[in-house]
C-alpha cells in the first residue's frame, strides 16, 4: 500500500470526524451514534474494546449483574460484531448494547467504504491484472 493511499484513507476519516464533531456541537448526532471517535481518532469500530469506551451509568459495554466491563470483539475481515461477558459469559441484550453493536456494524461499514482501494498486480505468466483486496496494515498517528 503505498503512503498516498494511506493518506487518502486518513483525510476521509478526517472529514467523518470534522462531521460528526459539528453535528454533535449543534446536537444534530448523539455521541453515541458516531461512526467516528473523537478520542483516538478512528473509526469507532477500532477503539470501542478501549476502556475508555465503559460507561457504567448508561449501560454501554458494562454488566450490571457482574459489575464489569464487556468483552467486544470486531473482525474487520468477516464484518462480524459480538459482545459478551467476561463475569458470567451472557450476550448483553440492553438497549445501549444493542445500540453499540449497530454503530460498530455502521462504523465497519463506513471504513469499508473509506478504505483504501483494491491493488492491481501483474500475475506471473499473464498478460491481464488481478484485482486483490489492499491489507490496512498501518493507520496515521
């Protein structure tokens, strides 16, 4: 992947942040509907498992039964979202994780869409090009 794809990439996450900020100031978007974070500065779908993203009051990644964090775990490559547990292994059903697991999914979704392009190369002994997915193996600082 070359450093101008790379910067691509991060100047449309830019913009989403830069959105989601102004819409968030004027209360057009609740903090918790953000495809971006304001705080790391990603996509959300790649920092929610911080602890920083536990809030105990509104039921955001928190077991009230076990009074812990829950686990939640995001595989960019099958689009899968799950959240469990660590106490007593349940899959929480509350609203706010419910809310968590369709802004992670909408999150994914977006930096699928921001992403990189696909990369062409040449295969050996063929005259055409072979589209193969580009792996996003750094973000910017």
């Amino acid at each position: 992947m070359s450093v101008t794809s790379i910067y691509r990439a991060a100047e449309q996450l830019d913009a989403v942040l830069d959105r989601e900020d102004r819409d968030e100031e004027l209360g057009q978007l609740s903090p918790h509907e953000r495809l971006s974070c304001p705080v790391h500065r990603r996509w959300v779908h790649q920092c929610v498992s911080s602890p920083l993203h536990v809030i105990p009051v509104t039921g955001h990644r928190w077991c009230r039964r076990c009074e812990c964090a829950q686990l939640i775990a995001v595989d960019e490559v099958s689009g899968t979202v799950s959240m469990s547990c660590p106490g007593c292994g349940e899959v929480p059903t509350t609203l706010a994780s419910r809310q968590i697991m369709r802004t992670c999914r909408a999150s994914l979704a977006a930096w699928r869409l921001h992403r990189a392009p696909a990369r062409t190369r040449n295969q050996p002994g063929e005259q055409g090009q072979s589209t193969e997915p580009a792996l996003f193996t750094g973000y910017p600082a």
